[in-house]
C-alpha cells in the first residue's frame, strides 16, 4: 500500500474519531472495522498499559492476558516516552473515570 494513502487515511480516521463523543458509535465503528480478534488485541494493549502505570509486573501482566512479553516491553517503552500518548490517554481516562464517580 502507498505510504501516502495508508497515512491519509490513519488521519482521516481519527480526526472522525476526535470529532465526536458518542462512545456508542466508535464501539459500533470498531466493531465494523476490526475483527472480534483484532478487537481483542486492541483491548488487552490497552489494558496492558493500565496494568504497566498500576505497577503490574510484566511477567504478571503476560500471565493475566496471555501475552508475550514483547508486546509488554513495548507498551511499557511507550508509556515512558516523553510525550506518550499512552500518558495522555491515560491521564484522559482518570478524568472520565472521576467524571462518572463523583
């Protein structure tokens, strides 16, 4: 695929993506995107990445989701990015999360 296109079209995704705040609908997009496998994926990175910034040890957090320890290593590497969108995304959660639990 050209490089051009692919990028093309990551950005046309996810600015749909931040345009809107209908969970319902993303969840509903997701699942017309992604197979349930890739879906599963998809969760358990992220998942992994909460248990990475909770303190969870990789070697538990390949236990819990029967993952390899590569795919920890390399969430955890980005997690630790000056940056990180995975810090981002997850200082985003708190704020829902203490939205939702007042």
């Amino acid at each position: 695929m050209d490089e051009k296109l692919e990028q093309d079209g990551l950005a046309e995704v996810c600015a749909l993506l931040a345009g809107t705040n209908d969970a319902v609908l993303i969840q509903d997009f997701f699942c017309c995107l992604f197979t349930p496998s890739e879906l599963q994926d998809m969760v358990k990175r992220w998942l992994l990445v909460k248990e990475i910034d909770r303190g969870t040890t990789q070697r538990e957090i390949a236990r819990m989701f029967g993952m390899s320890l590569c795919k920890i290593t390399r969430g955890s590497k980005e997690l630790k990015k000056e940056g990180s969108a995975f810090r981002a995304m997850l200082e985003r959660a708190a704020l829902l999360d203490g939205a939702s639990h007042p």
